[in-house]
C-alpha cells in the first residue's frame, strides 16, 4: 500500500507540476490572441485617420463607419481596404446613376434641369465604370493606373454639382455627391499609400 500511495502522490505531484509548466508556456500565447484582433481592427480608425487629416473632403467619422459596414473589413489589411473602399464607391456611383435617372422620368422638369440629370446620370455610370476597373487593377497590382482612375471618379461629382450651380440651382444629387467625393478620396488615399 505504501507503494500505491506513493506512486499516487507522485502521479498527483506530478501532474500539478506538468500543468503549471503548461499554464506557464502557454499563457504568453493565449493572452496574445485577444491584443491581434483590435490591432487588426485598428487599421480602420488608423487609415482614416491619417486620410481625415490630410484631406479637408473626408470626415473621419463617414471614413470609419463606411470602411467598417463593408464584409471583411474586420481582417482586411491595406490592400483589403483598398478592394472594400472601391467597391463602396462603385455601389454609390451606380445608386446614384440609377437616382438620376429614375429623376429623369419625372413631369414638368425644365430642358436645363433635364440636362443636368442626364450629365449626372452619364458622369457617375463612367465614375462606376472607372472605379470598377480601378478595383481590377489594384488587384492585379497596377497601382499608377488605378489611381488615374479613381482620380478620374473623384471629379464626377464635381461635374453634377457644377451643372447645378451654373443655372442656379441646388444639385439634385447634393447627398450623392457628397459621398462620392468622400468615398473617392478614400480610395485614391489607400492606394497611394498602398505604394
């Protein structure tokens, strides 16, 4: 019996130890998971953060709440940010392509307010079409060309508002135009600090 006890007590000091040592190496590793989630996450605030500062155009508020309602945002890392900033823009051009066009169906509209809408509804199908190649671009790593696009989709809000004012009146798309601008320079800043 003194043997068995002994071999127990043994077994029982024995396993304490082994789970202190494991308790010991593995803390280090457990207690590190949580801090590499919110640094992954932090690429967000951090990337707006900068592009709010360097551009009077961009809120840091709109920066970061657009980025982080996009899928995938989470986990994405600058180049992921750049893919989700394009598509946000694509899906806000092409909204409010569809916007201007569904204004144009209706009565009573002026010759001069008819051309804006059509100019608004042509500059932000191109700024789509820009942003959408500009997207397989970045992806295939064509850095320069994707930023001549997005830059080409940061003026088409410009175009619809300018319209607007010539004639003296408010741009139809004033919330749209807003946003493109936003959206847009959003992109064109990740991509140039993409390289």
């Amino acid at each position: 019996e003194d043997s068995i006890s002994a071999m127990g007590r043994f077994t029982s000091v024995f396993l304490s130890c082994l789970s202190f040592l494991l308790f010991v190496v593995l803390l280090p590793h457990v207690s590190s998971r949580p801090a590499a989630v919110p640094a992954r996450r932090s690429i967000v605030g951090e990337t707006c953060n900068q592009i709010a500062r360097g551009d009077p155009n961009v809120d840091f508020t709109f920066c970061s709440q657009s980025l982080r309602s996009a899928a995938g945002s989470d986990g994405a890392d600058l180049h992921g940010l750049a893919i989700i900033s394009l598509k946000l823009a694509v899906a806000n051009a092409t909204s409010a392509a569809t916007r201007a066009k569904a204004l144009l169906k209706g009565n009573g509209l002026s010759r001069y307010y008819k051309s804006c809408l059509n100019a608004c509804r042509d500059v932000y199908a191109d700024a789509a079409s820009d942003l959408r190649d500009a997207t397989g671009m970045i992806r295939s790593g064509r850095l320069v060309d994707a930023r001549v696009y997005i830059s080409a989709a940061v003026d088409a809000p410009v175009v619809c508002e300018d319209g607007s004012q010539e004639g003296g009146l408010a741009s139809p798309l004033a919330e749209e135009d807003g946003d493109l601008t936003q959206l847009a320079v959003i992109a064109l800043a990740i991509a140039v600090r993409l390289g």
